[in-house]
C-alpha cells in the first residue's frame, strides 16, 4: 500500500502545531468533538432541504469509547461523512477545512460552524502515534480508511463501515519522563476535558462509564449478612448541551444562576447581582455575567488575572480573555459565547478584530448600566460592592490619562462629613449652596481625623460639606477629574489644606495681607530657621482655635506627597511646596513677635521647628526627627 506525503508546507506545519502552536495538549478532545459536531450540523442542515435525510434531531450523537488495554480512544459521530476525496482534501493538505469550504458555499444561511480552520484534527497527533479515520459519506455505500502515524505521510484504503459518519481512533503514545500520556486513558481524565471544554455542545456526547452497585440482598440471608456488590456499565451522557446563557432570564431561578456562579468561578457567596446579555448584529454573542459578593483574596495583588471565560458556539476557547474586560471592571467574572468571532489557527489567542472590540465595548456599557442600577435602586448593596471594589473604579478614574474619567465618575461615593454617610458627587453637588464656590475635601487616612482638622473645621462651620477622602487613590482620582457638575456649571475640587479655599472676602483678604505685610521681617525670619521646609511662612485666614497649619501650594498636595513617598524606591519622590500658616488670633502669636522685637532669633528658630512639628502631625505627615522634637517641648516645660 503505498503512503502519500503530506506537502512540503504540511510537514512543517505539522511539526509546529504539535510542538508549538497549542500549549495545553488536552484540548485536541476539544478539537475532535467540534469536528463531530460540525459533521452532525451538516448533515441536519442538509436534511432541511433533502427530506431522505434523518431529520430528528434526538438522534444525532457523539460517543467516545476508551480502550486502555489497546491505549485507544474512539470518537464515532453519525454526521455527514467523508468520501475518498473529502478525505485526500480535508486530510491530506493540512490547513484545508471542510467547514470553512461549507460555510463559504452557505453564505446565506445562519449557519454556526465551530472548526472553520482546518488544524484542529491533527491536534491529535500532540498525543496519538497513530490516527485512523474511518468515514461513510451520506449517499455513499463505500467507507474510507484515512491512517496516518504523523509528519512522513498518510495512506487511505477502502473500508468496511455499515453507517453514516465518521469514526476517529487515536493509539495513545507511550508516557516519557518528560509527557505522561498514560493520563489519557484515564475515564476520569477524559470525562473531566469533556466538561471543561464541551460541556455545551448542543449533541450529547456519550461513553460507556464502569459504576458499582449493591447487589438484591438474598431473601435468605441473615442478620450478619454482608452486602455484596457488582460492577456493571452504564451508557452516561457527558454534557448538558443546554448553556444557561443560553437560556431566557425567565426560565432561570436566582438559586440556579448563584449555584452556576459558585460552582463556574469558585467562590462560597452569592454574586452582588447578575448580568445577562445578548446582542445580534456586528458582534453577536451571549454573555452571563457576574459581580463578585466580595474581593477574591488576591484581588489587589500581581497575581490576580482578570478575564472573562470565551466560547465559541459552546466550545470553551479561553479560561481568562482579559482584552473583554477594562482594567477598571476586572472585578467581573462570567462567560461570553460568540459564534462569529474570528480564531487564529490554535483556538487560543483571538486576532484583534473589530467584532471582538464591539463585544468589550457593549459589555462596559451593560456593566456600567447595571452598575447604575444598583446604585440608585438597591444603595445598601452598592455599598456594600463599593467597599469592595470602589477601588479599583478610583483607580480607573486616574489611569490612562484620565480616558474614563467621564464614564465612571458617577459610580463614585465617598464619605460625607456633614451627612455621615456614604454620598456621590451628584448628590454632594445638588445640596451645594448658591454660595459655594468648590467641592471641599480633605485627604488622609482616618475620617474622624479628617474632620478635625483645621481647614475642615472652618469650612464645614461655614455651612459647607467636605468630602473625607481616606484611601491612597482617592486625591489622584479627584485631580484628574479636576471638576464635576453640569456643563457651564462645574465646580472644581479644592483641597482644604490648599491655600485659597474661596471663603474669605475681599476685605478679609486684603486685611490679612497687609498684616502680613506688617508682619514680614517674622515670617522672614520663621522662614529661614526652618532652612527650606516651606515656601512661605505666613498669616491664616482658615484657623479658628489652632495656631498653626500647613497648605499647600501647587498641583501636589500634603497627602498626595505622603501617598508618593510610601512607594518602593521612593527616595526622589517629589514634595509639596508647604506654606506654614500662622493663627494672629492665638496667644502664641503675641509670643512669636515678642521674640522678634526682642531680637531671641535662636529661640524663635526653635518655635518655628516646634510649630512646623506640630502642623506635620496635625496633617498626619511624618516630622524629620522625633527625638529633637520631644526635647525641644520638654525644654519648654521647664
């Protein structure tokens, strides 16, 4: 019998796609059941036109059978079939796909074909030595034996096969150090890549399983009789070809879908809500998604990989397709199932087509929808989501330049000082008096610390909300937005450790700097003595019963310096430009001048270190050194 060689091209291509192109060799299971279950969809399609075709649907199936004796798995589908040329085209050139030739000549019809490229058969030999097709095209009554042991060359023989279809026998390799094959024909091993990949294969895929039983107890037996039992085959169907995403939201309960999400992404509590989509048109697609109860574990480390679960036309492609998701809704998990999206050769990695970027875009727009939903019509469990997950919403604000600031910034909440609760910007702006001239907020780590601070005080006695922002993202979120509100009626974010908070008057202004004026050659001197830590030493306008503050000047503030300069490899972190400000209605202002008219330069040098000390710890920075600075007012205790 003489052996017919593949093309030259073929071989290499053979070669590569064994050893390269598909990094997980289970999935040639994935790729020889998708073959079946093409062949069966065009023998029922055909038999839409050609009423001598088996119509019924019930009886078409896929059954696989191992052999571990032999070392073989069989896979026999009762599709269309094969003739002798079928075979020397589909087989013989690698690269040539049935389907896709089918689907071309069917352009008309809505047709879902899922192996459209033509590699996947030889997927097989990642694990087989040797691979035998045996195929009967319908209307044919000759069968066809298509063998081949890889890359030298293929032979094809007349063969004895009774029904229509087509049967692949794959002769599993020997295990090496390096591969264990053996796993192959392990029962549990290849009913678990059944689940895993085909589960939602719409033809049931069948396989005699081995199960033990109890054996009928005799009716003679006694008391201490021993139960007996027996092993015994059963044929099982191995997956539930029906997805749930697939399934109308109103055949589906609430437990039903909260037990998919538990048993599908590993988790112990229910999802915070579900998202069902499904779109027709230039993307196509079902899409079940999930938003998690709370946090995975490693949510907010380097290990954690985002990513939806892809299938195409039920056939798992993907485990974890990030480019579905944007970075800022990584938190969702789910599954997306499309029948037109356009694979590469291995069914692993997806060419960045348009139809895939029209899938991500509609998927962000459904979950920020939802996302919305929740917030205005179940706050409680919003909440509760944004405590998990605000974060990283903050963080998308600020990343890319500030690209999805517009979208996400009213699914935002941050705490009020004024109404002690969690509030949007939309809801800060709309109680915002005629008067007020900014949204005010403060940043640090504590929210009761927050709202004792100077600044906060002075504006919240002004009747003015502040915004107690205590996570390191929150102040890099609201510079980038920089504003919020209704067009022509924006109103800009203002730090209240900046320097101008809009709250004084005119005269109030001009009041203060002309005492500053007055008070110059103190300032100048505070100034030096402190060698460089502030920009300015000057009067407040901001300070009630305080003496002393610091603000900022500058697009880096207090708390934006302190985020930097926790940073690994921080050393050349930049520093906010500080302004000390000092309260002329405290009593240690009277002192400071004293010192100044009396010429006690080196002791008002040593005021100056202990008032710059105690605004650092006010703002909750760090001061350079403690032990100086429990000295000095030690020494003003004496």
């Amino acid at each position: 019998m003489a052996v017919k060689q593949f093309k030259a091209e073929s071989k290499k291509l053979l070669d590569l796609m064994v050893n390269s192109i598909y990094s997980n060799k289970e999935i040639f299971l994935r790729e020889l059941i998708s073959n079946a279950s093409d062949a069966i969809d065009k023998l029922y399609f055909k038999s839409l036109t050609d009423h001598s075709v088996p119509s019924r649907k019930e009886d078409y199936k896929i059954h696989l059978t191992l052999d571990k004796d032999n070392r073989t798995i069989t896979l026999t589908d009762n599709g269309i079939g094969m003739t002798r040329e079928e075979l020397e085209k589909n087989l013989g050139t690698i690269a040539r796909s049935g389907s896709f030739d089918f689907k071309a000549e069917n352009k008309a019809e809505d047709i879902d074909i899922i192996g459209q490229f033509g590699v996947g058969f030889y997927s097989a030999f990642m694990v087989a030595s040797r691979v035998t097709v045996i195929s009967r095209a319908f209307g044919s009554d000759t069968a066809w034996k298509w063998e081949s042991k890889g890359a030298e060359g293929y032979t094809i023989t007349e063969a004895d096969k009774p029904e229509v279809g087509t049967q692949v026998i794959l002769v599993v390799k020997e295990s090496t150090p390096e591969e264990n094959y053996d796993r192959f024909l392990d029962e549990y091993t290849l009913v678990g890549i059944v689940k895993k990949y085909s589960d939602y294969v719409r033809y049931p895929i069948q396989m005699y399983r081995e199960k033990t039983r109890q054996k009928e107890k005799p009716a003679d037996a006694g008391e201490d009789y021993t139960p007996e039992y027996e092993t015994y085959t059963e044929l099982e169907t191995l997956n539930s070809m029906v997805p749930l995403w697939k399934r109308s939201k109103g055949e589906v309960t609430d437990e039903e879908y909260n037990q998919f999400y538990k048993d599908k992404f590993y988790d112990f509590t229910d999802p915070a809500r579900v998202i069902v989509s499904r779109t027709e048109g230039a993307a196509t697609y079902n899409a079940l998604l999930f938003i998690p109860g709370r946090a995975p574990y490693d949510y907010y480390t380097r290990d954690y990989e985002k990513g939806l679960q892809l299938y195409a036309s039920g056939v798992l492609i993907m485990e974890k397709c990030a480019d579905l998701l944007p970075d800022h809704f990584s938190f969702v998990k789910g599954v997306v199932d499309s029948q037109d999206l356009s694979l590469n050769i291995s069914r692993e990695m997806l060419q960045q087509d348009g139809r895939l970027k029209l899938i991500r875009s509609s998927l962000e727009k459904k979950i920020k929808n939802e996302l919305n939903a929740m917030k205005t019509g179940e706050r409680e469990k919003y909440e509760a989501f944004f405590k998990n997950f605000g974060r990283q919403l903050k963080y998308g604000c600020y990343a890319d330049y500030g690209m999805h600031a517009d979208q996400l910034k009213d699914l935002l909440l941050f705490y009020s000082a004024r109404e002690k609760k969690m509030v949007t910007l939309a809801e800060y702006v709309e109680k915002m008096g005629a008067d007020q001239k900014f949204i005010y907020y403060a940043a640090g780590d504590s929210a009761d610390r927050l709202a004792k601070l100077p600044a906060a005080e002075l504006v919240l006695d002004k009747g003015f909300d502040v915004l107690l922002l205590t996570e390191d993202v929150d102040e890099f979120c609201l510079q980038m937005l920089r504003r919020y509100g209704e067009k022509d009626a924006e109103k800009e974010f203002r730090n209240v450790s900046s320097g101008d908070l809009g709250l004084e008057t005119e005269e109030e202004k001009k009041a203060a700097e002309e005492k500053t004026e007055a008070n110059k050659a103190l300032f100048d001197a505070m100034k030096e003595a402190l060698a460089g830590k502030v920009e300015a030493v000057r009067l407040s306008t901001r300070l009630k019963s305080h003496p002393v503050c610091l603000s900022s000047e500058g697009p880096l503030s207090l708390e934006m310096e302190k985020v930097l300069s926790a940073m690994p490899g921080a050393e050349g972190a930049p520093k906010s430009q500080k302004v000390l400000e000092i309260n002329a209605d405290h009593p240690i202002f009277a002192t400071l001048q004293s010192l100044q008219e009396k010429g006690e330069t080196e002791k008002l040098g040593r005021y100056a270190g202990i008032l710059y000390d105690q605004a650092l710890l006010i703002e909750g920075l760090p001061i350079e050194d403690p032990v100086a600075y429990a000295q000095a007012v030690c020494e003003l205790m004496q």
